[in-house]
C-alpha cells in the first residue's frame, strides 16, 4: 500500500500551490532550477528541463506533423504552455490530482492564448482520464515520485504512449547511503513532500523495461542544482526553530520536507536524474 493515498497528495497541492507560486523564483514553473551548460539566466534555469523535452520533441519522426505531448503531473501548466509557444506544432494536454491546479492551469493557458492547442485535466496519471488521446512523448517533472506503484506508472504509460514514442521522467532517486543520518533525512523528505516512490536507476530501469520501455539515457541533473541558497539556509533556521514550537505538521510539511531535501542532495543521498525511455 503507497504511504500516501491520491487524496492526501490533492490536498497537499490544493494546500500548497498558491505558496508554491507566490514564494517560488520561477513564477508559474513550480519545479526546481537548473543551472546547466550554458544557462546564464534564472527564466532559462526554471526552463532547462523544459528545453531538453523540447530537444526530444524536435527529434520524433518527421511524419508526425503535430506531435501530442503530455505532461504527467502538470501543476499550474507552465512547462506545457512553454513547449507549446517553443513549438508551435504541438498539441498538449496536462494531467493533474489538484482541482485547484487545474483551475489555476486553465487560466494560464487561457492568459496565453494557447486555449486552442493546450488543455489541462483533473485525473490521476495512473487512472488516466477517458478521452486522452495517444501521446508521442509523455514526461513527469517531480510527479513521479508521488505516485502509488511505479509499474502501474509504467504500464499506464504503456498504453498511453504511441510505439516508438517516447516517456521522460526527471525527479528525485536514491543513491547508495544506509547511515542513520540518510535514513532520517530521507524520512523527513519523503513524508514533508508526500513520496511514495523513492527508488534508484537500476530499480526505474527494471521496471521500465518490465513495463515495455527501452532505456535510452539518464543525465544526473544534481551538480546543476542550486544549493544552499540564502533562501535555503533561512529555511533550515526556521526549521531548527519549529522543531522547539509546537506546529501542526501540515502546515510546514513541504518546508521541512525541501529542508531534508536539501541536506539529501548536497551528502549525495538523493540525486536528481533526468531519464528518457522509448515504448516498445
């Protein structure tokens, strides 16, 4: 049984996306920043993952003139909305646990004038919604991690995504650490950001190929990542503070959660992977 149910993650998204928006650096793109070769500027960090999907995109079959791309996992829309103004000739479609999500992706969507070529659902990703049409590539930017059971991810992807096509998946993964000081960081991180899978590449790459997908390649994003930022420290103090305070858990879990992360990311615990399959 997943420790949190589809439930209790809607309500951690529905509870925490304004803040996610309103304190985040990247506007509405609500994942992380990466700093990778060539990037020089913050609005291209929140967009690298988003450009190295772009990359895969461009790289499909010639023949498929309007590729559908979609985004398991979409927040507030704005990786979907990026790739649709960065190539004109998609078509997307964003699936997300979170009504309040999905209202909020409707507007940027709308604000963007892709209503015409971008729709967001209210669905899980391992329930698919009826009515979504098959897809050329498919990703999950830190959405993997929440789901249920990676082979149903798997297989549900499966029959989503077209043969040939492609799935990416860039999150949160385990590295080799069994000391007691991982164990509990990673327990902080896991229950703050609600996790239910926290696997490592040769268990994604199992299952992956268990589930009809070829593994094609897996960058460590991680030495791209900013790290110990002013922001971050700041939060490790109040986080020290909370911990003499009485607080109800559900009002810092994501705060204490990306505190643990933090420290898991900079003692090499977890490491943040971009990895890219192919439906067989």
């Amino acid at each position: 049984m997943p420790r949190f149910s589809a439930a209790e993650i809607q309500r951690y998204y529905d509870r925490n996306t304004a803040s996610f928006v309103a304190l985040g650096e990247g506007g509405s793109a609500i994942h992380r920043a990466v700093w990778g070769p060539g990037v020089r500027r913050v609005a291209d960090a929140f967009h690298y993952v988003d450009d190295q999907i772009a990359e895969r995109i461009q790289r499909l079959p010639i023949e498929i003139e309007t590729p559908h791309v979609v985004d398991l996992g979409c927040g507030v829309g704005a990786s979907l909305c990026h790739l649709a103004k960065r190539l004109p000739a998609i078509r997307g479609t964003g699936i997300t646990l979170s009504p309040v999500q999905a209202r909020v992706a409707e507007e940027t969507i709308k604000q963007a004038g892709l209503s015409d070529r971008v729709v967001c659902l209210e669905g899980d990703y391992c329930n698919l919604p009826d009515g979504v049409q098959p897809a050329d590539l498919a990703y999950a930017i830190e959405s993997f991690v929440h789901g249920p059971n990676p082979a149903r991810f798997f297989d549900e992807c499966r029959r989503l995504i077209q043969p040939g096509g492609l799935l990416v998946v860039c999150d949160d993964f385990k590295r080799p650490a069994s000391d007691r000081a991982a164990v509990s960081a990673i327990e902080r991180f896991t229950r703050g950001w609600h996790v239910n899978t926290l696997i490592d590449r040769d268990e994604l790459q199992a299952i992956a190929r268990t589930g009809g997908f070829t593994h094609e390649v897996t960058t460590d994003l991680s030495p791209y990542l900013e790290l110990n930022r002013p922001r971050d420290r700041a939060i490790s103090l109040l986080m020290a503070l909370v911990a003499w305070v009485p607080v109800h858990w559900s009002r810092v879990d994501h705060l204490l959660g990306g505190d643990a992360l933090q420290q898991c990311l900079e003692r090499g615990w977890i490491g943040y992977d971009f990895a890219v399959f192919r439906r067989r």
